[in-house]
C-alpha cells in the first residue's frame, strides 16, 4: 500500500462522522485512497472530506433550498464564468483602455478581486484604495469592479469569494446555524483572514477541531547535490526514483519543486522512460504513472482535441490551408480513413490550387469532384451534411445550444474514431467536462454567434490542463512545494532549488495599492513574505519524509551561475562529477530487457506505390549525388519531392509564368525592333492587353478557386501596365 498521508490523527473524526474540510482537492483524493486502501471489506462509507471551496458552494446551495436571503436569490458562478465575465468586461472598455491581451489581463484582474476580498482590503481600507485612483492601473481596476459588481446583480450572481463575505455575514447575524455535525480543519497554512474569519464564525457555531497533520521522524542530515547542467541533474534524480521503486515498490516519492514549462515536460518523460521502457510503445496503458498537477500542456495541445476544434471550425467559410491537410489525415475522423490514396491526393491538389487562406467551398469543389483520383465521397458527404446543419442553426444563440450543434458535426465526421488509447479515454473526459463549462457560460456572456463560441471554447480548452486525475497506484508525485503540502513521503527530492527557485520572486498585484500589500503580509507582495512562506512550506516537507530528503540544483544556466537556496546550507554539500561512459541502461529499461514484445505491421493497408517513370540521367544527377547520395536517391529513383506549401495570393513563380505567356505573345506578334517602334500608344496598348488576357487566362486555369472576376481584373490591369512599361523604356 502507497502511503501518501498518515490516518492516524483523523480516525476520531471518522468514528464520529465529522465532516473534514481540506484546502484543495489533491489532498482530500490522498485521503480518500489511503482510507480506502487501509480498509478490510470490499464496501465501506466514504468519509465525508471536502475541498473548502467546494464546501461553501454546497452550504450556499444548501441555504438557496432553505429559501434564506440572499442564497435563495443568486447564482454562484464557477471559476471560468468568473474569468469570461471579466473578459467580457474588459474588452468592452477597449476604447477607453487599450489593451494587447484582454485574456491575460482578465486573469489579473480576477486575481486582485480575490484579493481584495480575501485579505478584506475593501472594509477595512475603502478609502486608502480610492486614493490611489491618480494611479492609471488601480483606477482602471476600480472601474472593472464597479461593473463587476453591477452585472452580477443585474443577473443575481455572485463569485465565490463574494460568496464567502456573505456566508460570513449570515453567520454574524444568526444565533443557530442550519449545518448539522462537526467540522475538522486540515493541512490549512495561513489561512487568509477571510476564510480565517469563516473558521472562527463556524466554531462559534459548531464543535470545530483544528488537526495538525502528522510529522515523519525527519531524517537527521539531508544531502544537496550540485550538478553542472540541468540534464546531469534530470538523470540523477529519474535514475534516483527508480532505483528507490525498485527497492520497495510501495514507496512514496516525492519530486517537488518550481519548474518552467520545459522542464516539466523534460522531467516526465524521463521519469515515464526510465519506469517504464515500453513507454514509448505501449499506447494501451502505463504500467507506472505520476500524480502531477503541472501537466505541461493544455486540453488544446492534446491531439484528439485539437483535431476536434478543428472539424468543427470546418463549418465555418474561410479557412487555413494547414487545418484543411491536417484534418484530411487526422487519425480521430474516420470519415474516408480506408480510402488512404484519395486522401493523399486531395492534399496535393489543394497545396496546388488552393492558398493559406481560403474558403470551405473551393475546397469541397475538389473533394466532391468525380472521376478523380483526389475524389473523397465520404468526406465530401459529411462536409455538406455538417455545413448544412450549421446553416439551419440559429445565428445568435445560447452556449448550450452550440454545445449541441457541434457535437452534431464531429458525430457527422465520426470523431473520435476508434482504438483510443487510455490517456485518450481521460482527455475525453476533460473535453467533456469542458463542454459543461461552455454550456453554462450564456449567464455571464449572453448570445453567442458562431465565431464568439468558437473563440470561447478555443479559450477555454487553453486554459484547462489535459490531465488532473488522480491514480492511487501512482508511486511518484511530481508538484509545486506549496502544493506538496499535507502529503508524507518515503523519499522526497527537492528539485532545482535555487536561489532564484525558491523563495520565489515577489509579484506584487499592480491593481491594488503596494502599500496595503505590503501592510497586509500579502503573498507575493514583498521578499520577507516570500521567503516566510516559503521557509513554512521548507519546514513541513522536511518533516513529512519517513527515509531519505534529497535537494539538487544546477549552477549553470544558460552561460548563468546560479547558487543552491539558502534553505540548504546545513545539508551535506555533494558535487558529482559526470561519468565519461554513456549508460544504455535507461534505454533497454532494467529488468525489461529481453522483454520486448515484437508486433508484425504488415504494411498493405499504407499508399500504394505507382508505377515510376523511367528514371533519367544528366549533370544534375551528378551534382546532387555529390552533394547528398540520400536525397539524389529519393529524388531521381524514388521520384519523391516535397509537397507544395501553401503562399498567401499568387506566387513569384505563377505570376512569372503567367508574364511568359503574355510575353511568348507579344514577341510572336513583333517580328523585329522596327515594328515595335511602327507602333502608335494605342496600338501598343491594345497589344498589351491582349497579351495581359492570356496571361490571367493561364492564371485562371491554374487558379482558378483564386482568380475571382474582381481579382483578375486587377491582375489584369497590373500585368498590361507593366508590359506597356517595359516595352516602352
């Protein structure tokens, strides 16, 4: 059994059905699977444990059904409505105060309201704040609040952290409380004084037991390496975890730390390679997964998703070259999947005809054209039928109803497929969870048309992380320090702690006062609050290892030197050095090697080859022979070349065709210098024109989805004035 928390302190509170409130919902999962993992029995009642957040939307919803005020009358909101709200808002005071990324700034803005309710500033400080209104920013924001706070009482809603300032005015108010049993707090770190405020008022009320979490015996020295490159140091620390599994296969290990976006990619895959070396092709399962809340990626960057927002932007006219290719071969629509050849064809005619930007039309012409080899029926079929269901659907309508129209058209494109993989079926489900989201969002945007709901569902798939399951088998739990939290560890490394790691830097809120920030103790306001946080989150971890504490950095980064944290001066300092072997260990896995299962792919099913031509000799041959043997091979024997990309309007290389044409005519009807020069202006006007006709007559046979009447004439116009000017100077 994975033991990531010890029981012990709460089992008084599961004998007497207290109800445990948590800080997040990563903690209460590690409850959950360590309660159910200790039990004997196959059924057993669930402990009551919930998130804190989670909680006061459920007492709020519980005080709406007893019909109390002002419960009964609002609507709480969720986070993403919250943050579509705040968009809206912003871009709708553009004129007033530009911005680059309302999106970014949203998210601020919804940060310094929290805030600001959180840490009471407005009660306690209204008029320091509106004193600062000669700042542009605080004033801005002062602005976004008020229309804020009016749209959600034109609409009877409420935040949640509006929804905490008013539970805590009830329970000022009221001399018996509506909730039943006891409450128990744990593994909250410095509170903000309004929850604060709330735990105070719940025990006036209530039995209310504060819980400190239980501390490991704390190993007596920890050991901190120094590595030359952040490479040495991913190597040690996967080849470290692995060695500690296979040690003991129920350890709990924590690797926790402050990591970028490329290091948190780096480090999963490392530690998915090094535990598992089928890992790269066993697309069924994991054998050994990581209990993380940095996926390193968004919903939009998974495969299966991205392809889905994709077909269903395809009701949509104008469209990108690139998505058109990408959705011909993706492997999520199966619509025309056996007809592989077809495929490959309809893309190498539309990179031919078509540009980087054009229009859903142009592109269906060629799908649907008979008699061809690029002739897809399928696609073309569910193409029409889904355009058509767009063109019967309301054009400004609710979240909820787009929600059913594009399921509507990725069923009509068979999306997803079949075969999915198990981290496939997941991201399935963070999609659908996201399509809940977008349906409830018409309470705070209103009416949507098609291209604002797509840019919403696109928005909001960025911001929700592919994967926030929780595995009770996972032995590794890869998070930020402060998100570690709670939990105990067997063996725990502290990652890349720096001095520039940990503590973090201060990011002060640039929309509220620096000075209440600072007065306040705010997080993030200033250095000595950085490093008090961050020297209360260094003491629980290290008091939650049972074995081994570790810490590493690396000095050099990017030509920088960078110094180990201060929190490890009395560790024992190591600096290995580099091994001049290169290990193959990693890559045929430990115990897996000779493992290996062989799968025969029979090809068959792939393009088939069509006949060559017969292959032809020449100088050039020669020359890229000498340059590179590979590509004169695939070049003159396999007769490969790269597809065409797409070109925004005419290319260089079309249009100079095009002016051969016109020219080929020209010089045809001029036999010598002399009759150029017989000639009068009109005459060699009406010349050039004619040549101009055959020169977008090509244009139009070779472009002919592009070439319009308006754009010919144009093209027209340009080519005879540039043929009158080089005939005439």
């Amino acid at each position: 059994m994975i033991n990531r928390v010890s029981l012990e302190p709460l089992k008084q509170a599961f004998s007497l059905d207290t109800t445990i409130l948590v800080p997040n919902n990563r903690l209460r999962e590690a409850l959950i699977s360590s309660f159910a993992a200790a039990q004997n029995k196959h059924a057993f009642y669930t402990p009551n444990i919930i998130s804190i957040d989670v909680w006061i939307r459920s007492i709020w919803e519980h005080f709406a059904n007893l019909g109390l005020l002002p419960f009964a009358t609002r609507l709480p909101i969720s986070s993403s409505e919250e943050l579509f709200l705040w968009i809206t808002i912003i871009e709708n005071t553009s004129a007033k105060t530009p911005l680059l990324n309302p999106e970014d700034t949203a998210r601020s803005v919804s940060h310094a309201y929290q805030l600001l309710r959180q840490w009471k500033l407005e009660e306690d400080h209204l008029d320091d704040i509106l004193n600062y209104r000669t700042l542009p920013d605080i004033a801005a924001f002062i602005d976004w609040k008020a229309e804020f706070e009016a749209q959600c009482d034109k609409n009877h809603l409420v935040s949640l952290a509006d929804c905490l300032t008013l539970i805590n005015a009830y329970f000022d108010t009221c001399e018996h409380s509506n909730l039943e049993g006891r409450f128990c707090l744990l593994g909250f770190l410095a509170p903000p004084p309004l929850y604060a405020e709330l735990f105070d008022r719940l025990g006036r009320l209530h039995d209310v037991e504060i819980i400190e979490p239980s501390h490991c015996k704390s190993p007596q020295v920890g050991t901190h390496f120094t590595f030359d490159s952040w490479t040495a140091e991913l190597d040690t620390v996967c080849q470290w975890a692995r060695d500690r599994l296979l040690e003991s296969p129920e350890s709990h290990i924590g690797l926790i730390g402050e990591f970028n976006e490329m290091q948190l990619r780096d480090i999963k895959q490392r530690i998915k390679r090094e535990l598992n070396p089928h890992a790269l092709l066993n697309f069924e399962r994991e054998t050994w997964e990581i209990n993380s809340s940095q996926t390193g990626s968004n919903l939009s960057q998974e495969p299966i998703v991205h392809d889905a927002l994709l077909a269903i932007s395809l009701i949509r006219e104008q469209q990108t070259g690139e998505d058109l290719c990408r959705v011909i071969h993706s492997p999520f629509i199966v619509i025309e999947q056996e007809n592989a050849r077809s495929r490959v064809e309809l893309e190498r005619v539309i990179r031919n005809q078509l540009t980087a930007r054009c229009r859903m039309s142009d592109f269906l012409y060629f799908a649907g054209e008979t008699q061809k080899d690029h002739h897809c029926p399928q696609l073309y079929r569910a193409l029409g039928n889904a355009r058509e269901l767009q063109r019967r659907h309301a054009k400004l309508t609710s979240s909820a109803n787009w929600v059913q129209l594009f399921e509507k058209v990725l069923r009509e494109l068979g999306w997803p497929g079949l075969d999915l993989t198990n981290h496939q079926v997941q991201v399935l489900k963070r999609w659908q969870d996201t399509l809940e989201q977008f349906s409830a969002l018409s309470t705070v945007t209103g009416k949507l048309d098609l291209n604002a709901a797509l840019r919403c569902l696109r928005f909001l798939c960025r911001s929700t992380q592919a994967q926030r399951y929780f595995s009770y088998r996972a032995n590794i739990s890869l998070y930020k320090p402060e998100e570690a939290v709670g939990l105990e560890f067997d063996h725990l490394w502290l990652v890349n702690l720096n001095d520039q790691a940990w503590p973090l830097d201060s990011t002060p809120s640039p929309f509220l006062p620096y000075k209440l920030q600072f007065e306040k103790n705010m997080p993030g306001s200033h250095g000595s609050a950085q490093y008090a946080r961050a020297a209360a989150t260094f003491t629980a971890l290290s008091r939650s290892v049972r074995q081994t504490l570790m810490s590493s950095h690396h000095n050099l980064d990017d030509g920088q030197k960078i110094r180990p944290s201060s929190f490890v001066k009395d560790f024992i300092q190591e600096c290995p050095k580099p091994s001049p072997t290169v290990s193959l260990q990693s890559i045929y896995g430990h115990h897996y090697y000779g493992k290996q299962l062989i799968v025969n792919n029979p090809d068959d099913s792939q393009v088939a080859i069509s006949p060559l031509p017969q292959a032809v000799g020449g100088h050039q041959v020669l020359s890229d022979q000498s340059s590179c043997p590979f590509k004169a091979f695939a070049k003159h024997r396999l007769n490969v070349s790269p597809l065409t990309k797409f070109e925004l309007g005419l290319s260089a290389a079309v249009r100079g065709n095009a002016l051969h044409h016109a020219l080929e005519y020209i010089f045809s009807q001029l036999g010598t210098k002399d009759s150029l020069h017989a000639l009068s202006q009109d005459e060699l006007n009406t010349l050039c024109y004619h040549a101009a006709d055959l020169a977008v007559g090509y244009l139009r046979r070779v472009k002919k989805t592009l070439m319009t009447p308006t754009f010919l004439r144009i093209e027209k116009n340009r080519t005879a004035t540039l043929l009158i000017k080089f005939l005439t100077d």
